[in-house]
C-alpha cells in the first residue's frame, strides 16, 4: 500500500515540536516561536508542510483558500481540462453552477473558483517563506544541508508561482525578505520563477529518501518547462536534453516510459520511471474526510448506479474523443479535420437499448482517457453509458478514466470517508512522456525537426505497443475474473514515418507536436495554458464551441475572447483588500474591468 511522503498538517507538526521541547505554552498557527523551529528538525518539518499544501486542501472538504475542496484543486480539472476543451463540467446545469461561465469564458472576477485557487496558491508561497526565513535562523544546518534544503523550498515556491503566473499573468511577488505584504502587480515574475528553478536544478541531489520529494531533475524539468512558456527554447532544449540523457526518479530509476501507459494512473504503480514530479495523495489517512486523497477531484466520478455514487462532473468531451481516430492505412491521427471522422457514441440512446460501439480505427489511449458504452470500465464491468450520466444532453456521453481507482485495490484506493469518493491516485505534474514532448517542440522550434520526431515516435510507439492497450473481459457478468487477450476495441496506431517532419516542415512538425500532447495529456489540466502559449487558444477553442456546443448545451454559449481570456480576472476579494489610501495596489487584468 503506497502512503504519502507528506500527510502533515501545520498543527501535527506544531504538535510534534512542541513536544519534543516540552513546552506547554503553544503558540498560534502561522505565528511559530523561532526557538521552537529554527533548527534541522524543525525545518525539515516545516518543509513537509509546504509539500502538504500541494494539493491545496486543510480538511474535510474544504479547501486551503478556505472554498470548497474542488475550487483549488491543483489538477487543473476546471482551469486546465475544461476550459481547454478536454472536458465539459459535467453534472447538469443547476450543479457547481460557477463552472459554467468559467467553461464558456464569461466569469466575472467575484467567482468564488478563482479566491480559492489564488488563496491556495499563496498559502505554498506563504510556507516555502516561512521555511527560508526560519532556516536561516538555525545554527545545526551546515552549508551542503542548507542548499539542499533551500532548493526544496525554491523549488516548491517556483511551482506555486508558476501556477499563478499562468492563471493570472501579473501577479505580486512575495518572498522571504519582503517586510510589506501589500506588494502591487505590476512586474513580470518569470525572472524570479526561473531563478528558483535554477537554484533548485543547481543545488538538489539527483537522488532523495523519501518518494514525492523534489531531486534535480524535477527542477531541471520544470525550469526547462518554465522557459519554454517564455519561448525561450534554446535554452530550454540544452536543460530537457540533460534531463532526458541524464535524469533518473526520486528513487535512482533512469527516466523512461512505462510499458503501460494505466500505470501513471494506479497507486500500486505509480512514482514509477515515468514520473518526474508528483503530488503524492493517500487515502483513509484524516477520518474528517479524503483530504490526502486528492479530494479536489471528488466530485469527478460517475453517477447514477454506478459504484462511486457521486457526482459525474468531469466528463471528457465528444471533440476530445473525436481525436483518438486513427487513418486506417496510416495508424496516424487525423490532424486537420478530426472531427470529420467521429467517433460512434451513445448520444440519446437509453442504457436498455442496444448499441455497438464503434469499429473503425482508434489510438488505444482515448480507452484509459474517456469511458465509452461497450468497452470495459477499468475492471469495474462494461461502461453502460446513459445509467452513469446525469445528463447526457448537458455533458454528452463519457466519463472520466485518470482519476478513477480500480475496484481490485479500492479498499486501499479509494477513501469513502465523506459523501463523495477521495483517491490515493497521484497528480503528476510532470511525467515523461510530457518532457519529451516539451523537448519535442524546442527541438522543432529550434530546426531539429529529425529530434523532435524521435522524441514523438517515442510517445507514439508506447501507444502502439499491444501490452498496453484494453482488452475485453473474460465473463462480462464478473470483470474481476481477469481480461482476454482480445483487445476491447479497433486499435491502431503507428509512428510518424521516417523523415516525416524533415520532409513536410517545420509547421506540420509542430502541428503534430501539439496534437500529440493533447493524445497523451488530456484530461491532465495541460490543454488550455498550451493553446495560450502557443497563441492558438483563438482559433482552436472558437471550433471548439462551434462543434461541441451543437450537441450538448454546457457550452453554448462559450466564447474565447482575444486579449482577455488568455487569462483569469484577479480575484476582486484580493482587489478589494489590497486597498492602500483608499485605493487598491492590485490591479485588474486586461477586459475584467
């Protein structure tokens, strides 16, 4: 049974230092005496703390911006996946109603989503701070352990900012040294993130004790991601090629794809040699509810009969599935009219009347992506689709796959302590797969078009390998009796040919870069900040609608408007208490006001 590296609140770790130094007098969270922290325990602790607030969650079902636990979820669900168009909210409409405009890009900047996240976000910065301030104050941490323990928490920083950076663009910078609080908006923190990641990927062993912990390939990783938002790429593929070379797990494992591709997404084989970095989830740890258990996404199940019982939010789309089709001759996808060769659902078709899922060709992903009527469901039975769906009419006729446990290891998997299931699945925040496709479009951005389509096929030729493709049961009445060796559906897929990027360019090389990273990542919160970054949010979310929104009602009305839904309004409760002499230092985004 996998346990979390860092299932510590700041009270556990109050508690813990307090009675290691006997006093009695405790004093308040947020306001720790420095005598009782500023030395190698004590920081370490402390540390684990800032870790702990990853997943931005305190208890209960309640967030660390003090919202509901969904609202600050760091999967990205809502900001990431449904906005990108991999999702739709989900549900019905008269549900988590919030979301809706959010989806469709018409929220204003009092929607409670966005104080949530923005407060769960500078909780991290707030920790990672503290750590720095109070480590600086302890005189039992020698130089080497200084280091190390300062790029944990740099590092840790540079996440929570670039997190904030890509949601709201202008945002304060506040660290260690800064007396004011009340800092203005009005810099551009990429400079401050990438320093960060540079400390960290400096100063960080390759290796760490404990799963979950950051090493400096984590960093590498991540300050190579943060430079390719920058369009920095030169620099960025010099950092990725070391990682990609050189780089190995937390545990020593040389980074490598897994054979099959389910294994990023089940506790028992997750922090494996395909995961970079990773927020570590536990479940049946709190008896408050599933708050180590990923509880940001435990709405994000099916309803209706189904097992879980709540709450069928987070329903891929039928544009997302539509992707997965595959040219019969070539094994490869459709990339510029992949909508023009559908793929068969259960639209408006009852769980009691028949219906044949589809034959023709698809990527093996899109079935451990998206549940689909007729295939199996994990190895929870044959998905039936309408029975586990609110509202088909609203949120269409699929269901989410990443997120869900298997009923083989759900008395370990799954944490049921509250009305709607938690998980111990981890969020990888960055895997394997993600930076060779990152270093993919540096190296084609950069004119090497033969590496990057070395890096894709890599990705490609693990989809097409038939070890991890789904398979059919062998008595549908009892799943649990094990699968076939008869794949569940029509699966083909094959890698770009030899000398396919060099051949046709370095425009239809990037084109396939990004519709790759949509293949292997939907569902994973990455697929509207890469269209922002790329500057096709436009285009691609305006077809989006325009497709999706003629069959279910959930975004009819979504509309992505140039120079201002690049990104998110700044929380008006954060404008209204940043007043200084009657007026506010935080300053609205572009199209808010």
């Amino acid at each position: 049974m996998k346990t979390s590296g860092y299932n510590f609140s700041l009270l556990t770790i109050l508690i813990f230092l307090c009675a290691c130094t006997k006093q009695l007098d405790q004093p308040a969270l947020g306001s720790l005496a420095p005598e009782i922290v500023a030395n190698k325990k004590g920081v370490n602790l402390l540390l684990i703390g800032v870790y702990a607030a990853l997943d931005g969650q305190q208890g209960g079902d309640q967030s660390l911006g003090s919202g509901e636990a969904w609202q600050a979820s760091p999967t990205g669900w809502v900001f990431g996946s449904i906005t990108g168009g991999d999702a739709s909210k989900g549900s019905d409409g008269g549900d988590q109603p919030a979301i809706d405009p959010i989806a469709n890009f018409y929220s204003d900047a009092n929607n409670a989503y966005y104080n949530s996240r923005w407060k769960a976000l500078y909780e991290g910065v707030s920790r990672c701070n503290f750590v720095l301030k109070i480590m600086a104050k302890a005189t039992d941490i020698s130089d080497a352990e200084g280091k190390v323990l300062a790029g944990e928490a740099k590092f840790l920083r540079a996440h929570y900012y670039f997190e904030l950076k890509r949601m709201w663009n202008m945002v304060p910078w506040i660290d260690e040294n800064t007396t004011d609080l009340n800092q203005p908006n009005d810099q551009d923190i990429w400079p401050k993130i990438t320093e960060d990641f540079k400390f960290a990927y400096d100063n960080l062993p390759p290796t760490q004790s404990d799963i979950g912990r950051a090493n400096k390939w984590a960093a590498g990783a991540y300050l190579a991601k943060s430079l390719l938002y920058q369009h920095k790429y030169d620099e960025a593929k010099v950092i990725f090629t070391d990682v990609i070379n050189n780089g190995v797990t937390t545990s020593g494992a040389k980074y490598d794809l897994v054979q099959k591709f389910e294994d990023n997404f089940r506790p028992a084989t997750e922090n494996n040699s395909e995961t970079v970095f990773a927020i570590q989830m536990a479940a049946n740890v709190d008896p408050a509810g599933p708050s180590n258990a990923n509880n940001g996404d435990m709405l994000n199940f099916p309803y209706g009969d189904s097992p879980f019982g709540c709450c069928g939010f987070f329903q891929p789309t039928i544009d997302l599935v539509n992707h997965y089709r595959t040219n019969p001759s070539s094994g490869l996808p459709y990339l510029d009219d992949y909508n023009q060769h559908p793929v068969k659902n259960d639209m408006g078709i009852k769980g009691d009347q028949p219906f044949t899922p589809d034959e023709g060709t698809l990527d093996p992903r899109l079935d451990w992506t998206a549940a689909r009527r007729g295939i199996p469901y994990l190895d929870w039975g044959v998905y039936p689709g309408e029975p586990w769906i609110r509202d088909q009419g609203y949120g269409g006729p699929y269901g989410p796959k990443k997120n869900v446990y298997w009923q083989e290891s759900h008395e370990q998997d799954a944490d049921m302590s509250s009305w709607a299931p938690g998980t111990a699945i981890n969020y990888n925040v960055i895997r394997f797969a993600d930076v060779l496709l990152m270093a993919a479009e540096c190296e084609a951005q950069t004119g090497n078009l033969a590496l990057a389509e070395t890096y894709v096929n890599r990705v490609r030729n693990r989809a097409a390998d038939p070890e991890g493709w789904v398979y059919t049961y062998k008595n549908p009445a009892e799943p649990m009796d094990g699968f076939t060796s008869t794949p569940a559906a029509n699966y083909f897929v094959k890698p770009y040919p030899q000398g396919e990027f060099a051949g046709r360019g370095k425009d239809y090389a990037l084109k396939a870069i990004y519709y790759e990273r949509k293949l292997e990542l939907a569902m994973e919160g990455h697929r509207f900040f890469d269209l922002v970054r790329w500057g096709t949010a436009e285009s691609e979310l305006s077809s989006y609608f325009g497709y999706q929104g003629q069959i279910t009602s959930d975004v009819k009305r979504g509309r992505f408007v140039k120079g201002r839904s690049e990104y998110y309004p700044i929380p008006q409760r954060q404008i209204d208490l940043s007043l200084s002499n009657g007026a506010p230092v935080l300053k609205q985004n572009k199209g808010y006001n």
